[in-house]
C-alpha cells in the first residue's frame, strides 16, 4: 500500500483562487430524516416510560443484558478503581493535565464569571448575580472516539463554576469500560455515571427518569443520534455547541522546522477523514518543504490511512502573498485551531479576530492545547467561531439581572417609563410606574 | 360586559398543591409541521434567489408593491426624521432609556467582557481575547406588537459590545411605519434598516442577498415564523433565544401597597392571553386584598380583556407557609421577572438561584425595568433561567482562547500531553508534542 497525503495546493494570486478556496471549505451537515424520526420516537418514549425504555434501548443498542437502571449506574468506587488500575505515567499525566485544566478555568471564572453591582447617584442599585446552574449532564463518546481528554474538558469548568451534580453518561457497546475514561470521571469530580449513550441517555438527562433527576444542561460531543437528540431537548435543557468535524489553519512565516508543521497538519486530519487541516504562507519554498515532510512523514503513521484521506479530501496549502493576507483569510476562515508559527506571533495575533483558540509561536503545537496547556479543547467548529466562543465556566452559569429603585429613582424612572409605555399602549405598565410617583 | 379576573387561589398547605401547581406551570410551544415546512421552503428560496425572493414574499405577506430591495431600505435621514417627528417629551424618554441602558452594559463589559492573561512559571502565556461580532441582525416585530424599548434592548448591547455593523429588519404591513421604533433606531445607532419581516427576513439575514452582507448573528423576538426560521438558521448564524409567554412572580411579604402589586400582576398579563402572573405570599388576608385590587383596578384598564383573560387562565395567587417557601418555590419556577416585594429584599435575594431579572423592594416595578432601569429587558422565559441569562454585551462578543508556550513550557506540556494520545491512539498529536522537546 502506498498511500500518498496531497492537500490541495492553492496560491491567492491565481484567478482561480476564490472558487478553489470556497469549494474545499464548504462542509455542511447533512440532516437525516430518518434519523430525526427515530431520534424523536426516542425522546418520546423515554420521556413517557423512564428507566424501562432507557433500559430496553440501551441493551438492545449496546448488546448489554443489564437487569436495571441500577445496574448501569457506575459507583464511584469503580471509577476510583479504575484511576488506580492505570499505570502511574498515565495517571500522573492525567492528574497534571486535570490540575492545569482546573487553574485555567479558575482564571477564566475570576476574569469573567462573578456577580457585580453599583449604586447610581439616586441611590438606585443595578447588577448583574452569577450562579451556577444546578446540574449538569456531560455525554461521553464510547467505542473508538472515547476521549479522556474531553472528561476533563467538561466535567472541570461545570465543577469550577460551582456546578451542584455533574452526571456523565457513557455508552459502553459490548459491555466493553475505557478504563482511562472512569479515571478521568473519577479525577475530573464526576458525581454520578452511567453507561448509557445515544439518544436515550440524551432524553434520559433531559427529562429525568425515576432513577436520576433531569438536568439543566447538557454538553459534550456524540454522533449523529446524539446530535439530533440534544437540538431536540433544546430548550428544554440548555445544550453546548452541535460540533462539525474538527479543523486546524496554521499561518507560517517559514521560520517552523517544517516537520513540526507537517505533523501538527497530521495531529487534526488523523481525528477523521472529514477533518481539515490548512496551512496558510507568503512562502512558496516552505510549503514545498513542508509537502516534503508530509511524504516523508506519513508512513510512520500508525493513522495514515485517516491522514492520506482527510488531507487529499479536505486539505488545503495555500500560498498568500502575506502575513497579513494571510490573516485576512484566516479571518475569512474563523478555524476552530489557529496556529501562528511565526517568530513574531504577538505581531499576527492583533489583526485574528475569529477563532476558537490561537496557538503562538513554534512551540505551541495544537495538541499541547488540546490535552494540558489549561483551556479548553471544545471549540466552535465550521467557522462558528464567528459568533461563538470555547466551552468554559461561563456555560456552567447565568446571570440574573439585579435592580433595587429606590424612592427618589423611582420619580425619574417612572416618568420615563410612563411615557414610553404609553406610546406602546401598553397602559398597565405604565400605570405600574406612576402609582410610584408621589 | 362583566369582566372577571380570577387567577387560581392555591395554598402550599393543601395535599392538592403539587398537582395543581404543575398543572398552572405547564406550558409547551407547539411545533407545527404545517409552518415548518413553509419556513423551510422560504429560508431555501431566498438562500437561491436572494433579493429576489425576498422582495417577493415581502410585497405578498405585506401587501406592499415595493421595486425593488432599494425600495425597501430605510435610509438614515428617514430614521431621524421619524426621531424628529416625535413630541419632545417622547423624544427625552427615548433618549433617557438609551442613556440608562447604555451605561448599564457599558458596566456588564466593564466586569464581565474583557480580555485577560497570566503568564505562569514556566513563561507559557495563557488567557482569553473577547472581541466582538462584526456584524448582527435584529428583529423588531411590526404591527400591534411592536415595541421601540426592544429596538434599545437589541441594537445597545451590539453597539456596546463594540459590533460593526446592525442591521434592523421590521416588516411594515400594509406600509404602515411605526415612527417609535423607527426612531428608536436612530437613537440607538442602528446601522442599515429594512422593512422586511417574518421568515423573509430572517433567512435574507442568515445568508445575506445582493444588497445585504449575511450576518453572525441575529437577536430580537418574533411570531411562529420567525422563531422557526431563527431556529432553521441556527450553526450558520448565531440566535438568542427562543422566547415564550412572558412571565411575572411576585414574592411579597405583604409590606408593599395591594394595589402596586395587583398593577405589577396586569402589567404582565397585559401583553398576552398566555402571559403568566403568579404572587407568592405568606399572608392570606394580604392576597385577599391584592384579588380585591385587581377586582377594583380591572374596569379601569384598556386592555382588560387580555388581562382577564391571562389571570383566570393562567394566573395564580399562591398562599405559602412561610417567605422561605416561597423563595425555594420561585426557584422551581424559575420566573423570568422576579419582584420581591419586601420590606426586607436584601434578606431574600441570595434564596433565589434562578430568575431572568430581580426586582427588590416595592418601589422597584417591573415596568421600570422593562424600559429605562438599565438591565436588558429581554429575559430567559419557560423556566430556561435555571440555564440562560438576559441578553447582555456578552451575547454580541465571543471569546478565543490565547495559548503561548515557552520552549521551558513545552519540555513539560510535552510528556504530559504525549503520554495522554498515545492513551487514546492518537499518534500524531503524541508525535507533535515530541517534536517540540529537546
């Protein structure tokens, strides 16, 4: 087998370019009717039966012969015994990723998440309560894309937020456990687990069942089932983000030994064949260099096959005619990876307004980032970075607005607000405001 | 005619509550398939046709005979001539509401939305750049529920936040401008504005058309169609919420004049046949006096049929045990506007976890909240305040992780980073953090 990565080789200053360019990025999820009705059937009868028909799917679709709910409740002495069983790197590594993660987000908290308040000149107080939400579901991927990684990412800012009940569930097909998974539940405070997926555990968190209490939100990555099922609960329970496959754009100024570049393409295209990797640079010899390294590189891959796929399908080399070009484009792009491997990152990052995260410099490979830099590794996918931001503590909050007039405000305020309510003929409001009036 | 209003009298006391009280609460939007599938039908048109499309079903639904988008664009000296048009004391409220609401999110950036970073020992940066959207869409109904304030509550946390472009769209049927909201548009600073509604005008914001540039994201409420398209339209542009019937509780210790509160209760009922107004109070004969408030002040009211119909329907006046109760009720309930009609609200407030907006002390009405205190009048309704918040800057910002790793910071990052891939299979993410060690 001779498997050959070749990502399109694209240059700003082709005529070409602008359709070229459009037609690699364009993703778009597909909706599946079939899916949807089934999804919805699910939803339905869990909501209607509970813990039976989570039961009876989960068996059916995972191949399990669990007797109850109870059953498929993890203890957290398992998840504990779990964490011991690993061998000590990996537990270490773990526990220091954690402890990173966890510092981060108490900054995030710190910086953006608490309660304020001021008084104006008539006394009146304004402001805004930061609480917590009371508890919150973490959904879990089994099989081959069970992340420990993403544990942390979750369960953590939900426990920093200040997050009551943390309930993960994770599908276990064939009764087979991911032991680094319970460790991670078990390192990341998870209060309660099941091994329960797909759209029944999705409706199981929405709703509730006898056996465990409905939650107010939920997060967390899954298929397409699952996809389906959280857009559904929606609104009845918040939900994260629905993610698309995920990508990186590294913006080079050639001054990265193209290896380190070659691979961090690799690290993003060996998630999936639909992930996107892009490089984006003024100069043409490095991007030569860094094909180079992608041939040369590319069989020691155990994930080669998933590599060649997702870089000739969806990659893209792309040759500006300048940083700052290249910046516009990324902007253009709003990747969910932003990696700036240049010499002088703090010189590109001003002019990057859209990206999930941005990775500064050489030595800031995406995947430090996605395992124990500290942020967080769920980030707006196919160009949502536009308009939405990583996971953090703040998705574990809400605010409630706080107002206390007081006497005196409330002869200025209500004027005002009678004579707007007024002009919208709504005569109660205003008549609320006036009977305020001395 | 006889009008009655007469919300549902429960007492906590009762063995029949709790059955009762869920059977208040409920409340579910119906999803019809019948609008569903014509929302969909417009989004993909004017997704193929752009102007075209849009102009098409704007002349239909509004009976208008517009040539061209061109026709249909609002231009900056008609918004300020509609300003000018206003009486003087309209015009001073106007202008007073957007001073208050704009120096209150001036506040929400100040503590909650700006960018931050530490460096940690090993010299590896880390931190989060908030910047804003560069370009929003807000809805403003037409027609009898039309409100200017919601044109101030939309476009001022967009402009504070610092977006760069916000486009209006009100559909005007029949022709007919409302020179409130057209002036509420120039005061608030509304960059382009159209006279398009319903799902028309949603999708030619989504994906943008000839003569307007798609945005990220749109805000601001609407009718069946256009809830459905926003949530149609929803991972290729941000939405804010979904919004439903909108709701009042008010806890009152029974210190505040019965007939402000009775006030407080139509007010909110005034808007809508399904808007909710509940009081918790532990003082009977102090709900007796509210009820017979509402009997005396009903006649009075212009819009006393919505009103009586609203609080036989769906009011209810709820007798507790103790004030205590009552907060942990509220709590459950969830009300997107909370008044705590007190003598003492600084006792009460830390009870109360969850609520859209809270409201201490009986001179603080809502009304004043709705139009000039400050805080956004837009609120998590349906209960959605045990997970979502008022629209504020933040929902016109997002965020992007910063991550910079020293060369020292790699050497650690590294292992920790490649012992946890290799742990999941993902080789090339372990390789690329091998790379960077020395």
């Amino acid at each position: 087998m001779n498997l050959v990565a070749s990502p399109a080789r694209l240059s700003t200053a082709s005529s070409t370019f602008e359709a070229e360019f459009k037609a690699r990025l364009h993703w778009s999820a597909q909706d599946d009717a079939a899916i949807e009705q089934r999804v919805a059937g699910i939803l339905a009868d869990v909501r209607e039966r509970g813990d039976a028909a989570v039961l009876e799917y989960t068996n059916r679709f995972d191949g399990l012969g669990a007797a109850s709910m109870q059953a498929l409740e993890l203890t957290q002495s398992e998840l504990k015994a779990a964490f011991e069983s690993l061998p000590a790197a990996q537990r270490d590594a773990l526990q220091a990723a954690a402890a990173r993660v966890r510092s981060y987000h108490e900054a995030q908290k710190k910086a953006n998440g608490e309660s304020w308040s001021y008084r104006d000149e008539d006394g009146t107080l304004l402001g805004q309560k930061v609480t917590p939400l009371d508890r919150v579901g973490i959904y879990v991927p089994g099989g081959k894309a069970a992340y420990p990684s993403s544990v942390l990412m979750n369960a953590i800012p939900a426990h920093v937020a200040g997050v009551g009940e943390i309930i993960m569930v994770v599908p276990t097909p064939q009764g087979a456990k991911n032991p680094l998974v319970l460790a991670a539940a078990f390192v990341a405070g998870v209060t309660r687990a099941f091994t329960i997926g797909g759209a029944q555990a999705v409706a199981a968190l929405a709703y509730g069942t006898q056996s465990m209490a409905g939650v107010d939100k939920i997060t967390g990555p899954g298929n397409a089932y699952v996809a389906a099922a959280k857009r559904r609960a929606f609104g009845t329970v918040g939900i994260d983000m629905i993610a698309g496959p995920s990508e990186i754009l590294v913006l080079a100024d050639g001054s990265t030994p193209a290896d380190w570049v070659a691979m961090d393409l690799f690290s993003q295209a060996e998630h999936d064949e639909l992930a996107q990797s892009i490089l984006l640079c003024p100069d043409a010899a490095y991007i030569d260099a860094v094909q180079r390294e992608i041939d040369r590189l590319l069989p020691e891959m155990p994930r080669q096959e998933i590599i060649a796929k997702s870089l000739t399908g969806r990659g893209a080399l792309i040759h500006t005619r300048s940083m700052e070009e290249a910046c516009t484009l990324s902007n253009r792009i709003a990747p969910e990876h932003l990696e700036v491997s240049s010499r002088e990152p703090h010189r590109w990052e001003p002019l990057l307004k859209h990206a999930g995260a941005i990775f500064l410099g050489a030595y800031t490979s995406e995947s430090l980032g996605d395992y124990c830099a500290g942020p967080n590794h769920v980030l707006p996918t196919s160009g949502t970075a536009r308009f939405s931001s990583p996971l953090g503590v703040y998705d574990f909050q809400k605010r409630s607005s706080l107002i206390e007039v007081s006497e005196a405000g409330a002869q200025i305020l209500g004027k005002i607000a009678a004579e707007l309510a007024y002009g919208e003929g709504l005569q109660a409001h205003a008549r609320a405001a006036e009977m305020r009036l001395k």
